[in-house]
C-alpha cells in the first residue's frame, strides 16, 4: 500500500495547491493522499485565513478533478506549525511517517532536487560544523534563517546557497533531512519533490490561472476579493465570502489579536516574557517598550523587527506569548535536550476530516497496526484515555490555539471548541 503525504497550510487552498496533489499522487502512484495540514495558527505566527475545520474540509473535494482532492486531514500540532522551518518539518515528516506514509511530497522553487539534496546531506553529516558557521555568523547581529545560508555557502559554495534564497526551497531541505534521518533509523520514506508552477509564493500568474497563497491574502486584505478568486475553487471562495466580508474579517481579527496581546504584555514582568519560548537577548525589554507606542499588529511588528529577529519569528514570538508558552515546555513537547539533541518529541496525528478513501486508509491502519504514534479522533476520549503528559500538553495547547483563534474570530468559543466539533467525516 502506497500512500502519499503532503505537509501544507491551505491558507487559503489554491490551483497550485490542486496541481501539486495531483502531481504527488502522480509521480508516487499512491493509493491514499494524506494531508498534514497546520492548525489555526501558521508558520509566520497569523491566524490562518479560514479555521482549520473549514479548511480541512473544502481540500476533499474542492476540485471535480478526483487526482486533485485528498483522503485525509490531520492536523499538525501548534507547538510545529507555529514554528520556524526546522520545527515545522520534524514535526509534520514525524508525523506523517507515524501514521505509515510511504511517501512525503512537497513543493520547491527549484527543478535542482539533487542539490537540495545534497544540502539536506551536509546539515545532518555535517551538523556540528554547520551549527558552529550558523552561531559564528549569528554573532553578527544576522537572523537564523541568513546565518544558515551563510554557513552553506561556506562548506557548499554559493551555488548551493542561492537554493536558500526561495522559502519553499529552505522548508524542502528541512523535509529531507527528516527522511534521511528516518532512513537511517530504519524507516525509508520516498521523497516527491513538486517544482511550483508558473508563480512563487508572492506572486500571480493570472494568463496561467495561478497565484502564491501571500498573494491571494494580500488581494483579499486590500478588498480585491474578485481578483483573488480567479486562483481558488469555488468552494474556498464560498467559505471565505461567508458572513461578513474577509477584508473586514481579516482586519477585525488582527484588531482583537493586538488588544489581547497589549493586555497580556502589561500584565506580564520582563523575568516572566524572558522565559518564554525564543526571547532572548533583551527582547523582552524591547516588547515591553515598544508595546505601549505600536498601534497595531503589523506596527508593533515593524517596532521589533531586527537584523536578528525577522518579522515571521517576531509573530510567532507574539502567539507564544497569548499562549503562555514557556521554553522550558517547548523544548520538552519537541523533544530537545540540554546539549541541543531531539530525543521523542511529542507526536500525535489528529484528524480533521476523511474522505471515503480516508476512512478506508484509517481502517487498514488500524487493522494492521501501522501506526506508531496515537490517532485521535475524538479529544474528549483521548484526555480521559492518554497517559503520555508530554502528548497531553501537546493536545491542551492546541485547545487553547483555537480559544484563542475564536476570540480573535468573534465567534463562540463554545460552539467552536476543539472540545465540541468533531471531525468531518464523509460518509
């Protein structure tokens, strides 16, 4: 049985999303599509454009192209989908391979798959030479994400290093240095590299019909709903149009983010955000500062933005403050040890919604017992049934991730609560 993984956000679900399942079912033949799909919170620390229950969904059947639609969602967890590039692909190729895939495809920039590859080989063989390069270089006041390309233009040249410079590129190398990991603990997962098609993640092609998700968010934001609709599925554009209008809900939910931010900023000393996950030297006292004179969201963003800080990590950094996340916890849900080894991080695949194929695909699983790692679909049960602490945190801030997002959201956070809607099951 061949089954397919691809790790996504869906923010919002677009042709090239439909293009590149297509395509990885295609170049793997899988029997079964499984998307590991972030949260209510994504990678550059935003509330995601739609609720992960929407999105989950509309990405079954958005297409009247079968190849184009997936089995299954599973959510992954906040503590990886709201991280930097490193975490975010531990967390869902792990994920994924808990679950049995055969095969974890991904979009790149690129049509250089084997000198992605080779990068990938470099950061796991390589890695005490590469972390030395990366803390050298950070020492010059550069962010993580420009240290690393630095180092990998020192061992590898700068050929390799211009791979860095597009942002699927940087998540594809990630990816792969999890799989050659796993392979060489026993479990080979097949790699499916997908070039992107016809326009980058901030551009649009609209001759082609395709544009990157930071495009289309940016058209809706500016009130071109219109025009962002031409590269999503009617489905997506009918889930987004729903109720009040996105500009409007956009801005209303960054709004309340900001108030809920300033509340908890006050509230809290300088000792108690320094010991929250990846603030560190003096930004603490820089959030404090700054969070009496920004106006907004995207201000207070900007006020903090540095050479060592990028505007992602700094939105991340602020979701981790709503969510009290400490890291000291951080580094005990994504398995990180005091010499800076992973060693089990806390993993768990929780469905978000299944098709016919995904029922079925769940169903063998179960049977054959492929899974290495908890599969819940129902939280409830699983609170009152799991004994793993770590894994229960886990589970718990995800929880509140979405309390969260339905405050932002103005909705009700009963109604909406992780506790209470239940996956989408098609039957």
């Amino acid at each position: 049985m061949k089954t397919v993984g691809i790790i996504a956000e869906y923010n919002p679900l677009h042709s090239g999303h439909l293009y590149q399942i297509a395509k990885a079912k295609e170049l793997s033949a899988a029997d079964f599509t499984v998307i590991c799909m972030s949260g209510n919170f994504v990678q550059r620390g935003e509330p995601a454009i739609m609720d992960k229950w929407t999105r989950a969904r509309v990405v079954l059947d958005s297409s009247p192209d079968e190849n184009s639609n997936a089995d299954l969602v599973i959510e992954l967890p906040t503590i990886y989908a709201c991280n930097r590039a490193e975490y975010f692909a531990r967390g869902a190729v792990r994920t994924l391979a808990g679950i049995g895939v055969t095969h974890i495809s991904f979009g790149c920039e690129t049509e250089d798959f084997d000198g992605l590859l080779r990068i990938a080989d470099a950061m796991v063989h390589e890695k005490a030479k590469v972390e030395e390069l990366i803390r050298d270089n950070m020492k010059e006041g550069v962010s993580r994400a420009k240290a690393n390309q630095k180092a990998v233009n020192d061992i590898l040249g700068s050929n390799y290093a211009e791979l860095l410079e597009g942002p699927n590129n940087i998540l594809s190398i990630e990816y792969l240095k999890n799989i050659i990991k796993l392979e060489e603990e026993g479990l080979k997962i097949v790699p499916v590299p997908v070039q992107r098609y016809a326009s980058g993640i901030n551009d649009s092609n609209a001759f082609l019909g395709f544009a990157g998700s930071t495009e289309i968010r940016k058209l809706i934001r500016r009130g071109a709903f219109d025009e962002a609709a031409k590269y999503m599925p009617g489905k997506v554009c009918m889930a987004l149009s729903d109720g009040e209008d996105p500009a409007d809900r956009i801005m209303n939910s960054y709004n309340r983010i900001f108030e809920l931010l300033r509340y908890e900023i006050i509230k809290q000393s300088t000792e108690e955000l320094r010991g929250l996950y990846c603030v560190g030297e003096g930004l603490e006292h820089r959030i404090k500062k700054e969070i009496v004179h920004a106006t907004s969201i995207d201000d207070l963003v900007i006020r903090l933005t540095s050479k060592r800080y990028t505007a992602s990590s700094i939105r991340r950094i602020l979701m981790y403050i709503l969510l009290g996340l400490t890291g000291k916890t951080a580094d005990l849900l994504t398995g990180v040890t005091q010499n800076g080894e992973v060693s089990g991080p806390a993993l768990f695949a929780r469905v978000l919604s299944a098709g016919k194929g995904g029922r079925e695909f769940l169903k063998i699983i179960k049977k054959e017992e492929r899974a290495a790692i908890p599969i819940i679909t129902n939280i409830n049960r699983f609170f009152d049934e799991n004994k793993n602490q770590y894994i229960e945190i886990m589970a718990k801030t995800d929880v509140v991730s979405s309390d969260i997002y339905n405050i932002i959201s103005g909705r009700d956070i009963y109604e909406y609560s992780d506790k209470v809607i239940t996956p989408y099951i098609e039957i």
